[in-house]
C-alpha cells in the first residue's frame, strides 16, 4: 500500500478492502488525511506525553500492545483513549504510533551526532596528516570536531542516565524531567556513583566538557587552541576524546555487537551463526543464485552448518564446521565460499544487533547477560565493557531475575548469582574519589 512520510518517520497505508487492525476509518481516509492526523498529533502535547513514557523497545516473546498497556502508568493510557476520540485512530493504533515515535525520538539524537562525529573526525585526521604546522584550517576543523564530541557525549550520557533511573517500574515524566534538568557534570557524577563508569573514565570525560567549555566561551583560548603548538599534542587530545566517545558509546548499548561476537558464550553464539548463515542463503538464493549452485553442489560443503572461529578477525580462514579442507585446491570455488562467509559474518553481527533489540533486557545488560553465561571473570567483562567490576556483579542480579523466555532460549542457562561479595579497601578509596 502507499506510504506516508511524516519527518523522519513513515506509515504504510493498508488499502480499503485489505485485512488490517486499523479501525475501518482510518483505511477510508486518504493518505493527505492521515499525514495531516499525524501531523496534528506531533504537536499534541497530551500525546507527547504518551510518547515519553513509552519504552524503548517490547520484548519478542510479548504482545506490543498487552506490553504497552501493562507498562504505561494510568495516566497516559487514559490520555491515549481521549485522543482516540478526538482522532481518527483508536486507541491501540495510537498507542503503537507513540510507541514508534519513542523509538525514532531516541535513534534521532545521538545516532545522527554520532554520524556528523565521525565525519569531523576523518577530517581533522587528514587534515593534521598533510601538514606540518597548526593553521587556521586546522584550528576551525578542531573546534568543530570538539563541540560535536560533547554534544554526542551529553547525549549518549543522558541516555544512559535515564535508562539506569527510567526503569519499567517507574516510568513518570518527572523522572524524564529531572533527568533533563540536571547539567551534564551531574549526569556524569551520577554515572561514577551507580559506578557504570569508573573513576578513571570519569575524570576524562570531566577534562573533555571542561575543554569544551574553555574552547567556546575564550575567544582567546579558541584562536590558539589553548596553545597547543604541536600536531602531536592536537593529536593526542584526538585520542583521549575518542576513548570518553567510545566508553558512552559502550555503557550505552550502542557498539557491543562486536564484543559479543568475539567473547559470547557457545550456544549464543551457534544460534547466532546459524541465523546469520540461512538469512546468508536466502539473500544469495535472490543476489548470487550461480555461486550459491556451486557451494551446494560441492560435496564438501554443508552450507547450513558453516561455523567459524569468532574470535579471529578474518572468519572466513576459520572456518571450524561446515567445509572440508583437507586436499582442497579449487581457488575459484574458495573464493566463493570466502565471500559467502563474508556475508555470513556481516550478517552474524545484524542477528546480534536484532537479538539485543528484541530482548526484554536493555541492550548493555544483554551484552553482560551473554558474557556471563560464557564463564568470564567480572574484572575481565568490567574491561571489555569499559565499566567497573563492581557494577556488573550488581547486574548479574538484575539479570537472573529479568531475564525472560527468549533469553534463556538463546544462552540456555542464566548463571545464579552466589555467595556475598564485600568491597576491598582499595575499591572504597577509589569510589571515594568520584
């Protein structure tokens, strides 16, 4: 059916006469029409409100609407049934809309300054390659890689803030209200007292806003980057930005695809694989149908059972199940066959990413959840995760009690945590000084 784009976001239109769960007057009302309904509730601030207080994701082994209305508070489910009567969408299509709004609302801010991020970044990084001295090109291009780094630090910052405090138990506006209202040094601080971030990465990312605001505020300080002299010491500071970048991009939930692929524990692992490796064959089955004949008739592949060593960088020389290789010299079939595991291990990393999306945990505690289940230490995950270990012993408690279903299906048995655990002398000192 027909499309309506409404900003960033777009709605199928089910054709008169088509099944749908839409209302019998939506499907008679023209796409002009809905756009305009649609556009009408964007600036409604009863269903803005609806919109804040929806999750950010509903788990896959639930209903999206039985999820919704056992999660809303009271309040904004009953706003939801008075717009129905005001709109021409009932109530259950209302509540799926904002449900999808809450979700583009969270992917527009951080993810889009993490593109213009990563744009400024490249930059400056040719630009300090091809010359010797700090000109003014430089210097402008500095200065705008900083501000975006601290803009897509703050955001990564409070959203990681909101889903520590926001949890399902009690999502108010008052706690969105209080979380906003907070300046980004608090956030911050309340990130190294929950101890998700350490000490250590604390005091960095104190240094970068506080660099930040030296650079905007002194004209002085701006022209001659806070007398830096030297590509080396621009560079460094390069450095250290993307380490605060990269920690919030972690505690966040946004980047552990990789550090689930390469240290998860064996049965997430051959589950993964093996969706990534038959999503692999249907897409060759429409793009490549010539080179998949070829696999499949080679006596020494059983495609659907490829596996590879995840913890190599290059998959398709690992290859542990799946291929024979003993004796084999056809170099163009190897070809083949290391291009379709290629795919397989892009698309091992999308079944991560989907995986994380559809579970009733948040996707920084499915990323513990699975390296738990794999038998590492806390200090070691503490590491990978760039957090304190401290803070996933805590977590490990939070998961043998949330984890659902899905997720037991997928690592087969959640560990149980056992026995106390004290903080040592050292750990109290070190908590002393955030």
């Amino acid at each position: 059916g027909p499309v309506v784009i409404v900003g960033d976001a777009s709605y199928r239109v089910v054709p008169v006469g088509e099944e749908s769960d839409s209302s019998e007057d939506v499907r008679e009302l023209s796409v002009d029409e809905i756009r305009a309904a649609l556009s009408e509730l964007a600036d409604n601030d009863d269903f803005q409100s609806i919109v804040d207080n929806c999750p950010t994701n509903t788990p896959l082994v639930y209903d999206d609407i039985d999820y919704l209305t056992r999660h809303l508070p009271t309040t904004s489910l009953q706003k939801c049934q008075k717009l129905s009567e005001s709109t021409p969408f009932e109530k259950e299509l209302l509540l799926q809309v904002a449900y999808v709004e809450r979700q583009n609302s969270l992917v527009g801010h951080s993810d889009n300054v993490l593109e213009y991020y990563l744009e400024q970044r490249a930059e400056i990084a040719e630009k300090l390659r091809s010359t010797d001295e700090i000109d003014s090109d430089v210097e402008r291009s500095f200065f705008s890689y900083l501000l975006l780094a601290s803009a897509l630090i703050e955001e990564l910052t409070t959203e990681t803030v909101l889903n520590e405090l926001f949890r399902e138990e009690a999502r108010l506006d008052s706690i969105t209200e209080h979380v906003r209202s907070m300046g980004h040094a608090k956030r911050l601080e309340k990130l190294c007292d929950i101890q998700i971030l350490t000490g250590g990465d604390h005091g960095s990312l104190v240094e970068v806003k506080e660099r930040r605001n030296n650079l905007v505020h002194d004209a002085q300080k701006r022209a001659g980057l806070d007398e830096l002299e030297s590509r080396r010491e621009v560079a460094q500071i390069l450095e250290q930005t993307d380490r605060c970048a990269s920690v919030l991009l972690t505690i966040s939930g946004k980047n552990i695809e990789s550090v689930i692929a390469k240290r998860g524990c064996e049965p997430y692992i051959e589950h993964a694989q093996s969706e990534a490796v038959a999503d692999t064959i249907t897409t060759w089955e429409q793009e490549n149908p010539e080179r998949l004949s070829k696999l499949h008739d080679c006596e020494r592949a059983a495609l659907e059972e490829i596996h590879w060593d995840t913890e190599e960088s290059d998959p398709g020389n690992n290859i542990t199940e799946g291929f024979t290789f003993d004796g084999f010299d056809d170099e163009g079939l190897y070809e083949i066959l290391m291009e379709f595991v290629s795919d397989a291990s892009k698309a091992f990393l999308d079944r991560i990413d989907a995986d994380a999306n559809e579970s009733n945990l948040d996707r920084f505690d499915f990323a513990l959840m699975v390296l738990l289940c794999a038998g590492h230490s806390y200090d070691e995950i503490a590491r990978w995760l760039d957090t304190d270990e401290k803070y996933v012993q805590r977590k490990e408690n939070v998961i043998a009690w949330r984890a659902s279903q899905f997720e037991k299906d997928l690592v087969e048995e959640i560990p149980r945590p056992e026995g106390p655990t004290w903080p040592s002398e050292t750990e109290s000192d070190d908590q002393d000084e955030c």
